[in-house]
C-alpha cells in the first residue's frame, strides 16, 4: 500500500515537474504582469487622490483672491491651475470664476480669454456650454457678433438648448435682426420648461418683438375681461 502511495505521489510529482518546465516561465510572467498591474493601478489611484488635492488647495486659494477682488492675483493662480492640473474639474470651475472676477474689474479681453478656454480645453460638457454662453454674451457686448454667433454654434450640450437659443436672440436683437431674433426667441421658449420662471422673461422678449406668445396672450385677454 505504501508502495502504491509512494508511486502515486512520484507520478505527481513528474507531472508537476513536466508541467513547470513547460509552463514555468510562462506563468512567472503571467504573475509579474499582474502584480505589476495592481502595483500600478494602486500608484494611479494615489497620484490622482494627490493631485486632487493639489488641485484643490489652489482652487480655494483662487477663491480667497476672488472674494478680495484681487483679479490679478486669481489670473496668476488660474493660469498655474491651468497649466498644472489642466485636466482636473477645478481648472474649469476656477475659469468661470476667474473670468466673472475679470469681467466685473473692466477685463473683458482677459475674461474671454479665460472663458475661451474653459470651452475648448474643459473636460466637461455641461461646463464647457456656460463658459461658451458667458463668451458669447462678452463677444456680444464688444460687438463681435459672427463670434457670437460662432461661439453658440458650438454649444451643444444637453439641456442647454432653450439658453442657447435665448442667448443668440439676445445676440440677433443687439445686431437689429429682429425677425431672427424673434424665431431664437420662441425656439428657446418652445424648449423652456414651462415651470420655469425664467420663461416669463422670454414672454417679455417676445412681446417686445411682436410676438406675444400664445398662452400669455391667451391669459393677457382673458384678465382684460
């Protein structure tokens, strides 16, 4: 019994030895390869916790200088966010907030140069689409108005679309193309949430135009009576 046993065992033991000649090497690297790939992935995730932090830190101090009203001081601090942690959301929040900082103190051409690259270099949509709305609007306001227009062009994200449309309304009615301006005006109200208060703001615009909307007109006469 014993005998067998032991011819059992060495049986094994060969097949395991025939096994590691011809698989040894690969399985060794197969290993390497893994290991290495959680050593990796745990050293990203910690570079990224870092850099967030870093990323962090800058942006309050960015909103220290902001509330002081130190422009100069957040366009230094912006531009070191920027180029240091370009691909972190708080690049693109610190734009915003440095661009209306500059737009407050005079700055328009520093602002739309902030803005301008929230909106091409953000990694997030919804954000990139209001920088390009307060862009346009700067655009607008130094009667830039094919940039403008331009600039709404490229602002596509979802749920933005009654904005838009407001925005280039607001753009077509300072370039005195009023009928334009009125169809901007009612795809944005179309598009608007009917619960939204902002929309009476759109019914006015309208009705500036001519165009008093549908509804409202409805209940303007309605109270007449």
């Amino acid at each position: 019994m014993a005998t067998q046993l032991d011819l059992q065992e060495q049986e094994q033991l060969d097949s395991l030895k025939s096994f590691w000649k011809q698989y040894g090497n690969l399985v060794t690297w197969v290993l390497i390869l893994a290991l290495g790939a959680y050593a990796g992935w745990n050293a990203w995730q910690y570079w990224q916790r870092e850099q967030g932090l870093k990323a962090g830190a800058m942006y309050e101090e960015l909103d220290r200088a902001v509330l002081a009203g130190d422009v100069d001081r957040a366009g230094r601090i912006f531009g070191d966010l920027r180029s240091q942690f370009g691909s972190a959301a708080y690049a693109q929040h610190a734009g915003l907030l440095t661009a209306k900082l500059q737009s407050d103190k005079g700055q328009a051409d520093a602002a739309k140069a902030s803005l301008a690259w929230v909106a091409e270099q953000g990694k997030d949509e919804e954000l990139r689409t209001v920088a390009r709305l307060r862009l346009a609007a700067l655009q607008a306001e130094a009667k830039q108005f094919d940039e403008a227009l331009k600039t709404l062009a490229a602002a596509n994200s979802t749920g933005f679309e009654a904005l838009v449309a407001d925005r280039r309304g607001d753009v077509l009615v300072i370039q005195g193309k009023k009928d334009e301006a009125k169809l901007a005006y009612q795809a944005a109200y179309a598009a608007m949430d009917p619960k939204t208060d902002y929309r009476r703001l759109l019914e006015a615009k309208l009705t500036s135009l001519g165009a008093t909307p549908e509804p409202a007109a409805a209940a303007a006469s309605g109270a007449g009576k």
